[in-house]
C-alpha cells in the first residue's frame, strides 16, 4: 500500500538513523536544561548529554519506569508549560493514584500522523467507513484511533464500546469498511451479530480490523479472518507513548515502529541489559519528538523482539513482533514463568475448544495449582455423545507440553465465560488471598 | 470577548445579504438530494424563486420524519467520501438518524463552540473538563473540538466515576466544567459528601435537557461558579447552536451560520416577531448534510431585534418546552412511541403502558409500568422476574437507556380516550 509519507517512511536506514540521533541529541539536551526530573536523573546516573555521541550511547542513559509517571502524579515531570497542553489522558492504575499523560498540539498532531501513516499501510483510505468501538474518554483507545482516522480523511463513526446490537446495525448499514477496537469486543460483536442473524462475513462491507489493546495471538487472527472474512491487523502503543500508536501494515509481518517518533530497544527484564535484534525481552522506548511528556527508555513492560530487517511492504523501519504477554503478567507457577497468551496460543489450536478462557491459580498446601476453564466448541458441545472426559485430557495434556507445568482443565459449556468489552482479564489469582 | 467579531457582530444590510448569498448556496447544496428536489417540486418553488430573505416562506419545511425516511444516507448532499465523521440519534422509530460532516463542517461547527467558549471569557488557559459522553452522542466531540481550537486543556473525562470526576477537578485545577444540569447537582452533592470545596472551578456549561433558573441558582451557589446555557441538536451539527453570553438573558444564535425563523407548531406558519413558538433552523454554511427549514420541534421565541449590549446580535429566549412528546432523560431522547414498539413485539405483554419520570439524587429514572397479557399473566413469581428482565433488557437496548419495570395486572392501568397520555414527568422545577 503507498506511503503515506512517503520521504519518512521509505528514507534509507542510514539517513534514519543520522535522523534518529539528531532528534535524540536535542530531546536529551533539552530534558536535561530545562526540567528537574530528567536532570536529577542523569546526574545521579553519572551521565551528561555530551555523553551521547552515537545511537548506542542511548544505553548510558537511565531508565524510566511507570512508577516515574504516578511519582510524578499529576503532572510534575511535565517538560510543557500548562498553557501549551491541550489534552489530558488518564488511564486507572491497579494502586493508588492514576497515571497521567499531557499533551501538546504537536504531541497530538504527531500522535495522528503516527496512526494515519499505519492506517494507510493497511490500505485504509478516504473511501473506507471506520467504526471506532474503542472506548472514548479518558482512556486513550477511542479518541486515538478516531484523530488517526480523521487526518487521513476516513470516514469516522464514533461508536464507543457498548449497545452491541447497535453496533452491529450501523455496521451493516452505514457500511462500514473497517472497526477498530479490542480482539475480544470484535469478537463479541460477532456472536451478538451472528444472534441477531447478520454474517460479518456475508451481510457486512468489513474489510479490516485494527484490534489492540490487550494481548492477542496468531491463532486468534486466523480465527478471526477466517471466521469474518477481513484482515485483522495488530496495533500497538501504550498512553505513556502517546496511546495506540503503530500497527502492522498489510503484509503482517510485525508492526511498523515509526523511527522518527520512537527509538526502540529490547532489554532483559532482570537485568536490564540490552538484547540483540531478534531476542525476546521487555520492550523499551525512547519517544524521541514527544514534548509534554517525553519518555526516555520508558520500560514498557510489554514482552517482544525487534526485527530491523526492511519489510517487503518497502518501509525502512523498525518492526515488533506481537506483544507475547506482559513483564508483570508473568504468572509464576511452582517456580515456572506462565504467560496468559500462552495458554491463548495453545487452546487456539484445538478445534474441540473455543477462543474464550479463564485462568484460576490457587495455593493447595504449600503447592501452586493452575486451573484452566475453556469453553467447549460448539460442534463438541452439540455432539451427540461428546467424549468430554477425552477433550478435556487432550487439553490438559497440551497444556502441560507447552507452559511445562501440569494443569487442570475444566471444560464449560460455550458461551458461560464472562466476555468483557475492553481489556479482557482472564487470570484470577487466589494465592494472595 | 470576541473569537470572530466580524461574524459575531455583523448585523443589518451586510447580514442579510450575507445570509441571502448563504442561502442560495445551501439551496443549490441541497437540490444535489433526491429529498429536496422532490419536496421543493411538491411546494412549487425552485431556487431562482428565491429573491430576498422573505421568500423564505415559501420553501418547504423539513421534520425529522423527513430524515429518517432518509436513512442513512439519503440526506447526504456530498458523496461518502468527502464526509469524514458520522454521528448518530435515536430516533422515533427503530433506525437511527444519521447526521454526516465534511472536514469544513468540522471547523465550522469548532468555530462557533469556540466563539461561544470565548463568549464567556474562556481562554487558551483555561483547563475544561469534558464531562458528558463521547461517541456517537454529538455532545463530547463537539466541545471537545472546540475547546481544542481555542488552545485549552481538555480533559475528556466523559460520564461515571463521579468520584474520580472530582479528583480530577481538584488535581488538574479544572476551571471549566460541561455537562447535563442534572449531573452537575450530582457531582455537587457528591463533592459535598467527600469534603470538597472544587475551588478552582469558576464556569460551567449547562445544556443537552432543559433546566430552570432555580437550578442555576442552585448549581451556582453550590459548584461556585457561573452556569452557562447551551442549545444544540445533531441535526445543525450538535452543540453550538445558540448559547448564553455574560449578559445571561436568552441565547446568542449565530446568525452567518442559522437563518432563524418562529412557527405556529400547529399549522406552520410564521409567528410575528416576538411570539413565542417553534423553533425553525436552515443552516446556512453546511456542506454535507444541508437542510431547509427544520423544525427543532422546540419551543422559544425571538428576543429584542436591536441585539445584546455584548455587541452581538438577536437572542432566542430560553427554550421552554418541546411540541412533541419527547422526553430527555439523562440527555438522551426518548419517545414513547419507541417504548410502544418494543412492547409490541413482545406477545406476553399488553400494549397499555404508563411512563413515570422522576428526579432521584438529581439523576433522571425512568419507570415503565406495563400490563401482562391475559394469556402469559401465570402469577409465578419466577416468570415475572423474568418476563421483567427481559423487557428491561429489550428497551436498554432500544432506547439506549436503562429503565425500571413494574409488570401490573391485566386491566390496572388507566385507558384513555383519545390521544393517551402515557407520560407522567415528576422532575417538576428539581
């Protein structure tokens, strides 16, 4: 699909990078000048500014963490004047107070570029009719993926998340091309849609998705693409980036990280030292144009490789592989590192069994148990004699070859899970109870 | 102060010639739609008819069945391609109507929330919660557009969590607040109950249902600040249309942008100056879904032709009612011809229903009383449970709006003869 800024996206890697240390030479000296916290920092890090004579000296610099941002609460390592900001984010903490993301117009304008470059690498265009069912407000999903669809000229409706049935009227009638929102609601939408009698697949003009904001597998999207007949794009950003930021384009082959807006780096989560392109570990940004809330080597806590081979689409940047699961979702089981996404990827591949699961880990004596509920199929469901007690085995033992820990599978009927509009949280720990 | 003083003084010969050019250019946009070639052909005028300002009255009127017959695209007077937003009302019926911009529609409809936000002296400086819903309802992009032209923080906090509302306004500083009435008596009670004095809150911005001048005195006493009105409806792009100014004796409606007239609600014809009826609008600058003579179904009148001592032109009064029998609850639009047709389709209850409207907490609640048919009226408890949750669930999803029922026996509600009167509203002057 063409660029949709053609000189950026296709600028030769060595350009990039010489573009790359010149934006991350200034962000450097102007944190460094003009505000405390940046300063404080790298002063007790032992590092100036000068320090920084090539990309690879980003690696002297220290770390930022998402305890920086509620530290800071609400907005005292802003780096903009309040009369410069125009927007306010605020996504809910798990403790305490709430993190906060400021926004300049430029910081928005950027942030719109970002998405409408992605869009347009998946094809989406002026003519495409795009329905935003990520939530709006203060959490970043909706507005982000709405500004991005506006600067390139779609046609943008506003659904939000919720009024299923609604959604699924308009979709059909507006003919709506392409819906952004989270891999669970589109689901939902579907299972209502199919309810209501309508086929996404047959009765609709969706084409594409660009679906986020919780963890996703490959199993899920051929699920997804298959099941609706679109093509199910992954998306990624966090709000401390700015919000949904960067997608794949429409070859799918990881999702383009605009060089020019962010630096990328994967480190250990323990160590924090840097790995090579290709190693999996905690993905780590520097946002190298952001001006009310910049972010210097934020850890994001999300768990992926980097890929700087140049993509066949022709764009020159950066690309991440589908986030496997979050640095601090890591379940512990019995000393072992679980990952949701795992078990995801695993009941993904058996047919007997739907997309829809839930995690509950206990403490039996002084053991880690790990329970796994999983809806049964359809098909299975509705089998005559379903051989339950086979399927459930079959799982169990699947289960265990994968996550290398030994699991409980209990098998429930289709449609009894909860399915949550938004993020899906499917882990239930009982161990700290 | 001013955002756009010429356009928000202009006033005279110099209006009315801008508003002539204006109209002629809204009446070639709407001649591209199949509705309004046939409607001006059924009313016998053409364009060229259109000579001077008078001859407005010869145009034909536009309801709002007008643009649900349309749906969904039928009113759009650009194609698909240029339109760049879609929002969405419910309407009397099962389908929605639907309301389309270009990106020039857009900024108008930013220019003139930003000319009302300057208005009333707010500024690049000042910090703006936003708290009414984003999505489809025009409400939270609107004033979020245009707070965003004029340079302001906006915090796009939307509805719920009251408590984290208030956080906000104390953490952020929030000097200016948007929402429903109603919800701002809530969010003064609940600020109240947590102790909190919300200091730097100094304006709000009232509107989306109709409130009186005891609630502003009410609301202003206990947020501490200045409570502005403000009229709008998604079919003139949604808020924006007319608001107070300082002076706070009627409403600022842009005249560059509206060509205003007063009707008889009965028989549509034009009420001399002054004389309280409906009000009707032709937008003038809007490109893609242009309209003649709509009819707001709203109830005002025309203040005093010589203007306002802010220097800007002709007011409408407050709105004081509407000429149908919708309801606002919560800010959203509700018809009882809507809860009929859900009841309707469901065969175990009757069609005799009562609506109950009240005020609790300063939150709307609606009470749907509904007969059981003969046949399905078992008395089991559990199936009245339920038959109950399921009517809950069919109008939640119809109206968009949750609803309390009380199923009652067959032949316990008052029949009336005539046009029923199905509503009771016990807001009174809350």
């Amino acid at each position: 699909m063409p660029p949709w800024n053609p000189r950026i996206e296709e600028m030769p890697i060595d350009e990039l990078q010489r573009l790359q240390f010149k934006l991350l030479k200034s962000q450097i000296y102007r944190l460094y000048s003009f505000n405390e916290f940046y300063k404080r920092r790298m002063k007790e890090h032992g590092v100036h500014p000068d320090d920084i004579r090539t990309l690879g000296d980003l690696a002297k610099l220290p770390f930022m963490y998402k305890s920086d941002l509620r530290d800071g609460y609400p907005d005292r390592i802003f780096t903009a004047e309040r009369s410069e900001l125009v927007r306010y984010h605020v996504s809910s903490g798990t403790t305490g107070k709430p993190t906060v993301v400021g926004y300049t117009e430029r910081d928005i304008a950027n942030w719109s570029e970002s998405l409408a470059r992605a869009f347009s690498s998946c094809g989406l265009g002026r003519g495409d009719v795009v329905q935003v069912s990520y939530g709006y407000g203060l959490f970043t999903g909706g507005l982000g993926a709405h500004y991005g669809a506006e600067r390139l000229g779609a046609t943008v409706l506003p659904t939000s998340v919720g009024n299923t049935e609604r959604q699924v009227e308009l979709m059909q009638d507006l003919h709506v091309t392409a819906i952004a929102c989270t891999p669970s609601y589109l689901l939902h939408i579907a299972e209502v849609a199919e309810k209501m009698g309508v086929s996404i697949r047959n009765d609709t003009d969706l084409r594409m998705g660009f679906l986020g904001a919780e963890a996703w597998s490959e199993q899920m999207r051929t699920r997804i693409q298959d099941w609706l007949g679109i093509r199910a794009y992954d998306i990624y950003g966090t709000s401390e980036l700015s919000g949904p930021m960067f997608t794949e384009c429409s070859e799918q082959k990881g999702i383009h990280v605009w060089g020019d807006l962010a630096l990328l780096e994967v480190v250990d989560p323990a160590t924090g030292e840097v790995l090579e392109p290709g190693e999996e570990g905690e993905l780590t940004v520097t946002m190298l144009q952001k001006e009310a809330l910049p972010m210097v080597r934020y850890r994001t806590g999300d768990l992926t490789a980097i890929d700087t081979d140049p993509c066949t689409c022709g764009r020159t940047h950066p690309r991440i592989g589908r986030i496997r699961g979050r640095v601090d979702d890591m379940l512990i089981i019995r000393g072992i590192n679980v990952f949701p996404s795992q078990v995801e990827h695993t009941l993904l591949g058996i047919p007997d069994v739907g997309k829809h699961f839930q995690i509950v880990v206990d403490r039996k004596g002084a053991l880690d148990s790990m329970l796994v509920r999983v809806e049964v199929s359809e098909e299975a469901f509705s089998d005559k004699i379903p051989d339950l007690m086979e399927i459930k085995r079959k799982v169990e033992h699947r289960l265990r070859s994968s996550l290398n820990v030994s699991v409980e599978v209990e098998l429930v009927e289709p449609g009894t899970l909860p399915r949550f509009e938004g993020k899906s949280r499917k882990v239930i720990d009982r161990r700290s109870l | 102060m001013f955002w756009n003083r010429a356009m928000e003084t202009i006033r005279g010969d110099e209006l009315a010639d801008l508003q002539l050019k204006r109209l002629k250019w809204s009446l070639h946009q709407a001649g591209k739609t199949g509705l309004y070639q046939r409607k001006m052909r059924e009313a016998g005028v053409s364009p060229d008819d259109i000579k001077t300002l008078e001859d407005v009255e010869r145009l034909p009127l536009t309801t709002k069945k007008d643009l649900q017959a349309g749906y969904p695209f039928g009113l759009f007077a650009v194609p698909l391609r240029e339109v760049v937003r879609i929002h969405t009302t419910s309407g009397t019926t099962g389908k929605p109507t639907v309301v389309g911009y270009t990106r020039n529609d857009l900024d108008n409809w930013s220019e003139l929330i930003a000319r009302n936000m300057t208005m009333i002296g707010l500024g690049e400086d000042d910090i703006f919660q936003n708290a009414v819903n984003y999505g489809l309802f025009t409400g939270g992009l609107g004033f979020h557009y245009g707070a965003e032209k004029i340079g302001m923080t906006v915090i796009p906090s939307a509805t719920g969590n009251t408590r984290r509302q208030i956080e906000m306004i104390e953490d952020f500083g929030v000097t200016v607040i948007h929402c429903t009435p109603s919800y701002a008596l809530h969010l003064a009670e609940v600020a109240e109950s947590m102790g909190k004095s919300l200091d730097s809150l100094r304006t709000g911005i009232f509107g989306a249902e109709p409130w009186s001048e005891s609630m502003r005195s009410e609301l202003e006493r206990r947020l501490g600040l200045k409570a502005y009105d403000s009229y709008g409806l998604s079919e003139m792009y949604g808020p924006g249309v007319a608001f107070e100014c300082p002076e706070r004796e009627g409403l600022h409606i842009w005249h560059d942008s509206y060509l205003v007239e007063i009707v008889d609600p009965a028989t549509g014809e034009r009420l001399a100056p002054g004389e309280r009826g409906e009000l009707v609008i032709t937008p003038l600058v809007k490109e893609a879904m242009p309209l003649i003579r709509y009819r707001t179904g709203d109830i005002t009148r025309l203040m005093d032709e010589d203007g306002c001592v802010c220097g800007r032109g002709q007011k409408i009064e407050r709105i004081t009612g509407r000429c149908d029998d919708m309801m606002v609850i919560r800010g959203i639009n509700v018809f009882p011809s809507q809860i009929e047709h859900v009841l309707r389709s469901l065969p175990e209850v009757g069609d005799q229903f009562m609506v109950y409207i009240d005020r609790v907490k300063h939150l709307d609640e609606m009470t749907i009383e509904v007969e059981m048919s003969k046949a399905a009226f078992s008395g089991e408890l559990q199936d009245l449970a339920r038959m109950q949750k399921k009517i809950s669930a069919e109008l939640q999803n119809t109206l968009g709006l949750r609803t309390a029922v009380r199923l009652v026996e067959p032949g316990s509600l008052p029949r009336f003869e005539g046009k029923a009167r199905h509503v009771i509203d016990r807001r009174g002057d809350a």
